[in-house]
C-alpha cells in the first residue's frame, strides 16, 4: 500500500504487514476516518511497533470509502472493528523510553500543558 501524504511524504507498507482496518465518524468534518494499522511481519499479538495512518474522507466519498474498507478486509483478511475493539485504549502520551517509537525530546511547556489538559478532563469526568 501507498499513502502519498500530498508533498509531505509517501509511505509505503505491504499490506501483509496491516493487522486491522477500520472506519471512524468524524463528526468535526461530517465525514469519516480509514484508521490503518500496520504491525512488523515477526510481531505477534499484542507486540509493541506499530505504524497507524488516519485517512480523512470528505462526507462525500464515505459510500466508496467503505466499499474499499470491505474490500480490503475480504481479500486481505484484515480485522473487522468488532473484533479489534478491545485493542482500543485511552489517549496516552507517546513513551519516550519505548525503542519503538521516533520521538523528541518534549519540551516542558508542552509536558505542562499535557498535564494541565488531562487534569481538566479527570476533574469533568469525575463522578
């Protein structure tokens, strides 16, 4: 598979090494997400190292969107969103010890402002 992120970047992926397909409402942009996850061909269930692209769909093409997603998940095998949703989880920070991420060093402002955020969203969500 090829993503051509416009003149930004191209990233290409067998898609042997995609582990799960599935589609997202965005309700920001009354459209829709391909969230794309790729794992190394020697990871196993659960391994840490993953590549996950999000791919933005006009409202308009969400028809055709989907029709490719079901394509691709009955010729490739791909995992259906039922079965994957327990991969889910939280919003996290990215771990900065982890080998299997690329990352810079954060800058204290932007730690401050990550904990002041989440804080807020603790205190909301608090019974």
């Amino acid at each position: 598979m090829t993503f051509n992120w416009h003149a930004f970047g191209l990233m290409q992926l067998p898609v042997r090494h995609c582990a799960s397909l599935h589609t997202r409402t965005n309700a920001e942009q009354s459209g829709m997400q391909l969230v794309f996850r790729f794992r190394p061909e020697t990871a196993g269930a659960g391994a840490a190292g993953m590549v996950m692209i999000r791919l933005d769909v006009p409202a308009e093409h969400a028809t055709t969107a989907s029709r490719f997603v079901t394509d691709l998940r009955d010729e490739h095998g791909l995992v259906a969103p039922a079965e994957e949703q327990a991969e889910e989880g939280g919003v996290q920070t990215i771990p900065t010890e982890s080998p299997d991420w690329v990352v810079s060093p954060t800058n204290a402002d932007s730690e401050e402002l990550h904990r002041e955020i989440f804080g807020r969203i603790a205190a909301e969500s608090a019974p």
